[in-house]
C-alpha cells in the first residue's frame, strides 16, 4: 500500500508540472535557445501587481491548450519589471501585460498585444505567429 501512495504521489507530481508553461530562465538565454532551435518567441512584459496581468497569467497561461501550443512551438520569456527583470530598451510598454511575439533572433514579428487576452483569441494569435514563421523559413 505504502508504494502504491508513492507511485501515486510521484505521478501527480510529473503531471502537475507538465502543465506549466516551461519559462525560459531570462530573455538572452530564451533568445539563444529560439535561436538554436528555431522557434519563434512570446515575449510577456508583466507586473505581479497588475490586475490584469495576474488575469493573464490565471487564466490564459493556466489553459491546457495554451500551455501544450508554447511548450511544442514556442520559447515563452516572461520580465517582471517590479522585479527589475532584464528588458530589452525597445520592447518597453508603459502598460502590462505587453505579449510580443519575437522572430528566434528576438526581433519583434509585429506590435504586442495589450491587456488579458484569453485563451481562445491567444490561441488564434499563436497560429498567426506560426504561419508567419514558417513563411519566413520557408524564404530563407
């Protein structure tokens, strides 16, 4: 009985972490992996004390979908500015959350979006940024 808990345990724990987005460590070293592997990258400038921030990050970056679609596709870097975390000077908002979405060399693919979007139209932009970035492959 008492191995059966633990393997229980064990499996709740492997599976409660696999639903998380996997947050690259800070944004050069997100950049560096888009790089090497090719994906493009979601930029989150966020706040912990903004309301809407917190809404994004409870809801959206909670969403199975969501967090299955940036963990396949994507380098996923979030800053927290009330932490002082790095930010390139040109991806600066004066409001968050800003979600950019980067080409692998971190270059914005388009101006963020602003404000809580929730999982359905984040998934819909996910798949804009997809199709965007298999065009510029398939140019190169």
């Amino acid at each position: 009985m008492r191995k059966f808990f633990i393997c229980m345990l064990l499996l709740f724990a492997i599976n409660a972490s696999a639903a998380e987005i996997k947050w690259a460590k800070d944004f050069n070293s997100g950049v560096e992996q888009a790089k090497k592997i090719n994906k493009p990258i979601l930029f989150v400038s966020s706040r912990h004390t903004c309301k809407y921030c917190v809404i994004l990050d409870n809801t959206t970056f909670k969403d199975k979908k969501v967090i299955d679609e940036l963990n396949k596709n994507f380098v996923s870097i979030i800053s927290y500015s009330d932490e002082n975390d790095y930010m390139p000077k040109e991806l600066w908002q004066p409001g968050t959350p800003a979600i950019w979405f980067l080409f692998p060399s971190g270059t914005p693919m388009y101006q963020p979006l602003m404000g809580a979007v929730d999982p359905d139209n984040f998934l819909k932009a996910l798949q804009i940024i997809k199709d965007e970035h298999s065009k510029q492959k398939e140019k190169k």
